[in-house]
C-alpha cells in the first residue's frame, strides 16, 4: 500500500497495524506505546474485569495476539529511523498457569532489544495468593540498527537505573492509561535534548504520548481505534501546558552535579573500592 502524505501533530483513527502500513518509512526518532494486553476479559480478577476498552476487545486467541503484536512492531521498526527507539510497555501474563512472556514476540521482530525496564506499580493488578501479587509490568527499549549507531545514554539519564517506580494514573477516562512521566522520561533521554523530532504511539489511547511530546517541544503522531479516546487525547493535548509541572518533576530528576568521567579526571570519589592499609596487610 503506498504511503500517505505525512504531516505530523496529528491524530489518526483506525487498526494500528492498518494505519500504520499507510506511512512512510523512516520518519518517526523514538516510539513509546502500552498496547490492549489481551487480559481476556471475563477472566477472574477485579482489575481484569474493569479494564474494558471503548471500540476494541482484549479477548482474542493467544496466537493471534502475538502474531498482531509482532506485525505491529515491525511495521512500527519500520517507520522509525535507523538509529531510532522504541519503548514498548508490557506485562507478564498467566493463563491456566502457563506464562505468557513479551520476549516470546519480541525476539521474533526486526528489533534488537537493547534493555528490559521493570516499572514498579507499587499496586497489584490481582490479588489472588496462586503466586506473590504481580505489581511489576516492562517496559522494553527496542532499537533499530543504522544511522549514526548506539549512542551512549548521558550520564543525568542512565542514573535512573532500571527500576522505574511509581504508581499507575488515575482520574483517567482510559482503563490503562501509563502516567506522564513515563513517556517523557523515555524520550528525554534518548532525545537529549534534541531541538526537534517525532514521536510514534501506535496505541494512543488518552493521549499522555502525545502531551508529553509536546511539552519537550517535539512533534506527534497517535493512532488509536476508539474515536471517544480519541476526542480525549485531542482536548488534553490542546491544554498541555495544564500538566508542565508534572514534566518539570520528571525532568529535575535528570540532573547530575558532576560525571563519573569529571570525577575520575579531577581525582575526585568515584566509588572505587578502597582498602585500609591493615586490610590490604591481611589480604596478603
């Protein structure tokens, strides 16, 4: 299907898989989406029986699942750029107590998997005792090989660590909406600052990849089924500016007073392991 003429900061409806084969290759700098999850939703579970989308099921066949979601992500491999990222937001499932694992679609993508991010919830999504209460999801850094290569992360965003903790949204029209910070905090620091550039959610949703493009001062672009979510997404997108502090809180956390490279090149601490004279003595 040829691609469609492209303009960014736009809203488009429809299947993502569908969508997404009308764009062009090679024009989006970083992805950052949490898909429906497939909970099967008359499973038991309090949360799994209230997680229930506007104009899209989460209750089709495993396989087929994983065959979509590995379609999408390749499409998405696609559109972004060579060089360019994509965060994938997830979580480990259970039925009838096999375990359902993201990596089991993901290494079957164009991606390399660059890193596995644990986000702690600090809130279980089932509380039954068959296993200890889940309250980590991943979220998964995906690369795409090329451009000017794997950059390193500077050091103000790599001292986040791999455990991302906070607690999901709330007051929220959509079921499973990530908070703000999460996005934001995977593209400031993969975009570092960058004047300009484009961000790609697949599953828009209400809107948060696209708020916090925004206040980064990049560009968007969000597909999305529902037509209500969507309606959302573009009236929170228009009164972004409403939500600049919580992207202030996030950003103030990328700060470091000195590197580890300043600190080894003035001499200063740099957390090496330093021996007493007397222990050195009983070491040898």
């Amino acid at each position: 299907m040829p691609a469609a003429p492209f303009s960014p900061n736009r809203l488009l409806q429809g299947d993502a898989l569908a969508v997404l084969k009308t764009l062009p290759d090679d024009f989006a700098d970083v992805g950052v989406t949490s898909p429906p999850y497939n909970k099967r939703e008359k499973q038991k579970g309090w949360l799994v029986k209230n997680v229930v989308y506007a104009g899209a099921g989460d209750n089709i066949p495993e396989p087929q699942y994983r065959q979509n979601q590995t379609a999408v992500l390749d499409e998405a491999f696609r559109v972004v750029k060579p060089g360019g990222s994509f965060f994938y937001n997830h979580k480990i499932r259970w039925q009838s107590g096999e375990m359902f694992h993201p990596m089991d679609w993901l290494r079957k993508t164009k991606w390399t998997v660059r890193q596995e991010i644990v986000w702690d919830r600090a809130i279980a999504a089932n509380i039954r005792g068959w296993r200890f209460w889940q309250v980590d999801e991943r979220i998964y850094w995906l690369h795409k090989p090329g451009g000017e290569g794997q950059k390193e992360l500077a050091s103000k965003h790599a001292k986040l660590t791999s455990v991302w903790r906070a607690r999901p949204e709330n007051k929220n029209p959509h079921p499973a909406p990530f908070p703000l910070w999460l996005p934001a905090r995977a593209i400031a620091s993969v975009m570092d600052g960058a004047p300009s550039g484009l961000i790609l959610d697949p599953y828009i949703g209400s809107g948060t990849t696209a708020v916090a493009a925004k206040l980064l001062g990049l560009d968007y672009l969000g597909i999305d089924k529902s037509a209500d979510y969507l309606s959302f997404a573009a009236a929170r997108i228009k009164n972004a500016e409403s939500e600049r502090e919580k992207i202030n809180e996030e950003l103030a956390l990328h700060i470091v007073r000195k590197t580890f490279r300043e600190r080894k090149l003035f001499g200063e601490n740099t957390g090496k392991f330093r021996t007493s004279r007397k222990a050195a003595a009983l070491l040898r």
